[in-house]
C-alpha cells in the first residue's frame, strides 16, 4: 500500500542537503523497488530545495518510517518536520489505477 511522506527542510540548511545529496541519492537508488515517485521540492525559481516528497510502496505506516528513517538526509538532521499518509494511487503517468 503507497504512503506519501513529504519532508521539510529546516530554515538555512542548503549547505547541509547539498553535503548529504550524494549518499541521499545512493540510498534512493539501493531502494528504487519500493519507490513509486520521489523529488526535491524547490523555491519557486527552482533554486534550493525546500524538503522532499517520496511515495513509497510499503505494506505499513512502520515500513515507511523506517525507510524515511534510514536516509543521509535524516540521519544527518536535514528535516524539521515531516509528515505520512496513506495514498490512493489513482493516476500515475496517465494511467488510471481506479
């Protein structure tokens, strides 16, 4: 079942997201299978990041914990926040799963 996390980033961390961008995207590539979507969201001009939306296709809440749990940008204190939802796939790249 999808749950949606979405991170936010605490204020005037750039340094620290572009230090752990590296071994973030190691991460995410050691864990594509469950990985539905996932991206940075930026400032309105596209510069800096802002926090991260991830759609991960786990069987529970706790799965999906311990998967936001275990990344660079966790671990290394990035997010002042975050939040995890259930989610109904309905479309995904065009397609609809109704």
């Amino acid at each position: 079942m999808p749950y949606l996390i979405e991170t936010f980033d605490k204020p005037h961390t750039q340094a620290l997201r572009q230090a752990l961008r590296d071994k973030h995207l190691d991460y995410l590539e050691e864990n594509k299978k469950m990985l539905l979507a996932c991206g940075a969201k930026l400032e309105d001009d596209g510069t800096g990041g802002t926090g991260s939306v991830y759609i991960v296709d786990v069987e529970s809440r706790g799965e999906a914990e311990e998967f936001l749990s275990a990344d660079p940008f966790a671990i290394g204190g990035l997010f002042e926040r975050i939040v995890i939802t259930r989610w109904r796939k309905a479309y995904l790249d065009g397609q609809c799963y109704l």
